[in-house]
C-alpha cells in the first residue's frame, strides 16, 4: 500500500507538472496579468506578497510569472530530450543485441564509441557553438543526441538475455520477421526498462538544460528554470538574501526528480518478480491477523 501511495504522489506531481506547462502562462498573463521578462512590473527585490507571489527580481520582474513559463520550457525540453536519448537507446539496444554477426558487432562499436565520449564535454562544445539558437526544440534536441549511449547498453545487455529465450526462438523459427519479433516478442519484456530509462531521461534533460543555462552556454534571453538561476546567480540573489528568486526553480527541478524517483518504485516492483513475491508474503500475515481479530 505504501508504495502504491508513492507511486500516486509521484504521478500526481508529474501531471500537475505538466499542466502547468501547458496551461499556465496562459493562466499568469490572463488572470494575474504578470509578465515574465515586464522590467519594472513592481519594486526590485521586494520579498513575496499578495500582489507578487513568489516576489520580484533585481529588475522588478515577477518571480512567480518566470516561474510558470519557465516550466513549460523546462518541462517540455525533459519530454522532448527524453523521447529522444529513449528511442535512440531502444533501437540501438535493441538491434545490436539482437543481431549477431558483423552487423551486431559494428552496432555494438557504435554504441561504445558513444559511450566513451564524455556526454557533458560534448554537450557543452555544442550548445555553446549553437548559443541556443533555435530556442528550446534545439536544445531538447541536443540533450536528446548526447544522452542515449548510456540507456543502448543497459537495453544491449537485456535483449541479450532475451535473445535465445524460448519464446523469441519459437517466434523466430515459426517465420515472423525480425522487426516483428523484436517489437512483438522482445519490447514488451522490456517495458519496464524502457519506462523508467525515459522518467530519469526526462529529469536528466531536465537537470542539463538547467545546467547549460546556468554557466550561460544555453539561450538567457529566454525564461526557463535554468536562466532563472543563471541570472539570480549573476544579480547576486544568493548574497543579497532574495530566496524567493533561486529557491522557486530549485525546488522545482527536485520536485521533479523525486517524483520520477517515487514512479520508478512502482517500476522496479512491477519488473522484478521477487519483490512482488515479498510483498504478497509480507501481506499475508496482516491479514490473517486481522482475520483471528475479527473471528475472535
């Protein structure tokens, strides 16, 4: 019960998440009338209140207006450089560990060489040429090409196991095509994996495009979580005791982690079977107790 309550929170956090994604500079320009790049829209650096939520930055800007539209950019450069480094890390798991010969051993050398580059080096080199040029889908983007390595081999070393399994050998004789038995017969074995490889691809996207912003290799003339902290950063938020400016995208950036944290709990319980046989064993006298209660 305990985990299927974590389970709640963490989903329930990752929708609302996303609805104010989508929804929410909507609700901030039209209901509340704040904007998020307004200079002037009230007194720099004044702590929160009832006309300025989450206070103002050095500039007057609303803090809490940045906040909600920098979570749509945030949000949907997880999802996009999510989908991305995922899909790249199943086809080429997949196919390499499926494969055998010299098609699977020069596949496997792809994914190596990917491997052994330093991802952040690689990403910084890029968004830095590119100095977020393109907006958000860009960097999404290049999170999304630079992330994949990792999650191929972790996907490699199961379809390997999966690979002479009974099914897939019976599958593979009685004439299916491959792509078949791949998507039909290997994936589904997979879900799991591939599920909680895209919730920490998302917070790690999440965390990157933060990250780029706040060394000021990404876009700063846009409003997201990590230019936020970029230019509290450069303003001097931290020494003038203006927490209401660097704390908002922090916490949002952890609430997210955990979140997918709590969702891959449900994951790992729903892929390994011996936690699902602990946790029935561990109910069982639970419930024979309250049982001997109630006859008693």
């Amino acid at each position: 019960m305990g985990r299927d309550r974590k389970v709640t929170v963490g989903l329930a956090i990752l929708i609302v998440m996303l609805l104010i994604a989508i929804f929410g500079p909507i609700l901030v320009t039209s209901l509340l009338g704040q904007s998020p790049t307004k200079l002037h829209a009230g007194p720099p650096s004044a702590a929160p209140s009832g006309a300025h939520w989450l206070g103002t930055t050095s500039s007057g800007v609303d803090v809490f207006a940045q906040f909600i539209t920098g979570t749509r950019v945030s949000v949907f450069v997880g999802l996009v450089g999510g989908t991305i480094s995922t899909f790249l890390a199943v086809v080429f798991g997949l196919v390499s560990g499926y494969h055998k010969g010299k098609a699977g051993a020069a596949l496997t050398g792809f994914v190596n060489i990917f491997l052994v580059i330093p991802g952040l080096p690689l990403l910084l080199l890029i968004a830095s040429y590119t100095r977020g040029r393109g907006g958000w889908p860009a960097v999404a983007l290049i999170i999304g090409l630079t992330s994949w390595a990792g999650g191929a081999r972790v996907k490699r070393a199961q379809t390997l196991s999966l690979r002479n399994r009974d099914f897939v050998s019976a599958a593979r004789y009685s004439g299916d095509k491959q792509s078949r038995v791949l998507f039909m017969e290997v994936v589904p074995h997979l879900a799991p994996v591939i599920a909680s490889t895209f919730l920490f691809a998302v917070v790690g996207s999440i965390a990157a495009e933060a990250g780029l912003d706040f060394i000021g290799a990404g876009n700063t003339n846009t409003v997201s979580w990590g230019t936020m902290l970029y230019w509290a950063q450069s303003q001097g938020a931290l020494q003038s005791g203006a927490w209401w400016w660097f704390l908002p995208p922090g916490l949002g950036i952890a609430l997210v982690g955990t979140a997918a944290g709590l969702v891959n709990f449900g994951i790992d319980e729903l892929s390994d079977p011996r936690r699902r046989t602990l946790r029935t064993s561990s109910r069982k006298p639970k419930r024979r107790a309250k049982q001997k209660v109630v006859t008693a």
